[in-house]
C-alpha cells in the first residue's frame, strides 16, 4: 500500500510532491562549499556533459560570489538552474567526485548550482548582453532545452530569432516531461522568463509548425531554420492500447500531470510497462497520486534496467514493487482496462525468450507504458531534400548543418 494521500489540492499535492532536493540556504552553501578539494583535474567537469567549471564556481560561492557562479554555469549550459535540479548527478558530476573513494559523501554540486543560478534569477542579474543587430534572422522549431539554447546562442552573435513553440509554455521536458518533485512548474518558468529577458528572442505559443507550406513559409522568411522538435508520443509495442480506457503513455501521463497537477486521475491499481527513467518518474508518481498498488513490470532481469540505480531506489521508496523477467503480451478488458496479460521471460544463450506455458494476468485499473518515444520522421519526412539515417535521425555535417 502507498503511504501518500490522493491530493486533491494544490498545497495536498505540492506536500506528496515536495522537492527531493530543496533550495540551498546561505549558510548551508557556505558550509557545503567549503568542502570541495578544487581539484586541479577535476573528473567533475569531465563528468559534466556541458562542462560547467564546477570547481570555479564552488569557489567563487565559498568566497560570497555567489552572482559570478551564475555566470560561471550559464557560460556553458544556459538551463543551470533547471539542470541544477533535474541533472542525474549522482551518475555525473557528483558520481565523479573525488571523495566516493574516500567514502566520504561527495559535494552536493547540483544543489550548489540551483542555489546560484537561483539567486542570479532572484536578483534579475544581468548576465548578459547581446550586440547590435547583424540583420538577420533564424526561425527555431521547437521551444525545449535546444531550441531556447540555441536561441541565446544565436542572439549573443547578433541575430534575430523567433521560436516557434507547439505548446502554450516553454522549456518543452522541463516543464512536460518532468516528474514534479524534481523541479516545479514555476522554478522552470522562471528561469525562462530570465532568459528571454536576458537575450530577448520572441517565442510564438501554440504556434506549430506542421506542414510543407509552414516549412516553405519559413525558409522564404529566414535566414536559416533550427530543428529542435525532440521526440514524439510514447511508441506503442503491439498491444491494444487505442482500445482501452485509462491506458496511457508514460510521457502524456508525466506532462497531463504537470498542467492539471491534484486534477489528474490515478487508478488504485496501476502497472507501468517500462525498465528506463520516464518510468521510474511515472511510477513514482502514480504512488505519490495516492495509488493503492503500482507494479513496475520490466521484460528483462535487474541488471539490464535502462534506468539509474537511484531513480529505480526512489521508486521503491515511495511503495512501487518491481517485476522483472515479465513481459505484457495483451492488454485485458473490453472498453476500460482490467488487467495485463504476460509472460515470463529467461535469458538464454544471450538472447530474450518467452517461457512457454508461463502466460498469467495480472488485474489492475490503469495501465501507463513507459517504452519510448517514436522519432518524428512524419514532420521531417515532409523537409525537401532533408537527409535522416535507418533510426529516423536527421544526418548532419560536422557543423551540425543538414
């Protein structure tokens, strides 16, 4: 049974989803600051896929800086304080620190910089300044992580851009996609307030870019086009899913739950198919939604879980139970689901295969499938001349140019 409440208010909801890392006080950065070595290697910035200089910025908050630490982590990743909080990094930067094998704790880096990018957004300081106009103009597809980062890149060499955003917010997974006791909706939109009023490039809501005549329009507009659109709707795995009512896939779950928060419904017993993080996230969520039982069911064993050690450490902590080597073959139920029917699975010689004979159901009332998102070759499949591998990803230069 799951220890959360079904919320059915905001504060009820904000208290079941309560920040796993809350905002650093002055004193605690002070103190945590204090403990990093300032290695002169440092394996922390190696770890770190945008190469924040986190031994610089740590110092400069033990040394009451905390503004030019801002600086420091928007120089390279202009989503610090978002990636402050949603970044795994207890498998980057902090799983890289030194003192794991010492077996000492290592620096909470990522709190260290959510406390400065916060304050840096607090503040309104201004970090930066783009220059004069250079008289042209570049048209971004899509308003998530890319698309904004690509767009303070290219005001900070002079030119105009405009974003064109499907959705009615910005920041795309980091308002939609994220499991909400990682980061909230108004710490993400914060941050994108600051940005676009750091860089002032224009985003265009609800505003999508579907068809060959909206593509034509564009590249007669502009300059140059970004694509930034990511990945689509959850990719279905063969069961009869369009069929059935409260089945759902895990990234429209995640994002029903950011917008509509305590007003989303969640069954009392839910099976999330999935072994990777965005099913972590919605099982965790299910159970923090007041779910009686939620059973994570994964094809394979453990070890071969695409999600991190601690994500899946989290799920368990909030009451989900884990199911390996069961692999779902049908859905059961006539309109509304009832139940999954699997399988159970053994690796043999290396490969995948069903135990004959293994088949059973497993009732339940919701069933969320958390395998993977399908690649959007529709939309670009409509891009003359546009190039894209066996995988449905676009085929680019060394100058990231199609």
């Amino acid at each position: 049974m799951s220890e959360f409440k079904r919320p059915n208010s905001t504060a009820e909801f904000n208290q079941n989803f309560a920040q796993e890392y809350p905002l650093m006080n002055d004193t605690e950065a002070y103190y945590e600051s204090s403990r990093c070595l300032f290695c002169h290697d440092a394996p922390c910035i190696k770890a770190c896929p945008t190469g924040i200089d986190i031994p610089l910025f740590i110092r400069q908050i033990n040394t009451d800086n905390a503004i030019g630490a801002a600086q420091t982590i928007y120089n390279s990743n202009y989503f610090g304080a978002a990636c402050g909080k949603v970044c795994p990094t207890e498998v980057l930067c902090e799983g890289a620190c030194v003192y794991n094998h010492q077996d000492v704790k290592p620096i909470d880096i990522g709190r260290l910089q959510n406390f400065a990018t916060q304050k840096a957004i607090e503040q309104n300081s201004l970090l930066f300044a783009p220059p004069t106009d250079n008289g042209r103009k570049v048209a971004v597809i899509g308003g998530g992580p890319a698309g904004i980062s690509c767009a303070c890149e290219l005001r900070m060499h002079g030119y105009q851009v405009d974003i064109y955003e499907a959705k009615a917010h910005p920041s795309g997974l980091t308002i939609y996609g994220v499991a909400p006791y990682k980061i909230t909706n108004e710490e993400v939109l914060l941050e994108m307030d600051y940005l676009q009023k750091q860089f002032n490039f224009n985003i265009l809501y609800n505003k999508k870019i579907a068809t060959k005549e909206d593509i034509a329009a564009l590249e007669q507009t502009y300059d140059a086009v970004f694509i930034g659109i990511g990945l689509g709707e959850t990719r279905n795995i063969g069961l009869n899913v369009e069929e059935m009512e409260n089945c759902y896939g895990a990234v429209e779950f995640i994002e029903e739950l950011r917008m509509k928060q305590h007003e989303t419904m969640v069954g009392k017993k839910v099976i999330i198919l999935g072994g990777g993080n965005t099913a972590m996230d919605a099982a965790s969520e299910s159970a923090r939604m007041g779910a009686d039982t939620v059973i994570l069911a994964y094809r394979r064993d453990k070890s071969a879980m695409g999600a991190y050690a601690f994500e899946y450490e989290l799920a368990k902590k909030v009451g989900v139970k884990g199911w390996f080597n069961v692999t779902p073959k049908a859905i059961v139920g006539t309109d509304k689901v009832t139940g999954v029917q699997f399988a159970r699975t053994a690796t043999i010689d290396g490969r995948l295969k069903t135990v004959e004979g293994s088949e059973f159901v497993e009732a339940c009332d919701m069933v969320i499938l958390a395998t993977g998102q399908s690649k959007q070759t529709t939309f670009l499949g409509q891009i003359t001349d546009l190039e894209l591998d066996k995988k449905g990803k676009i085929l680019v230069n060394e100058h990231f140019q199609t």
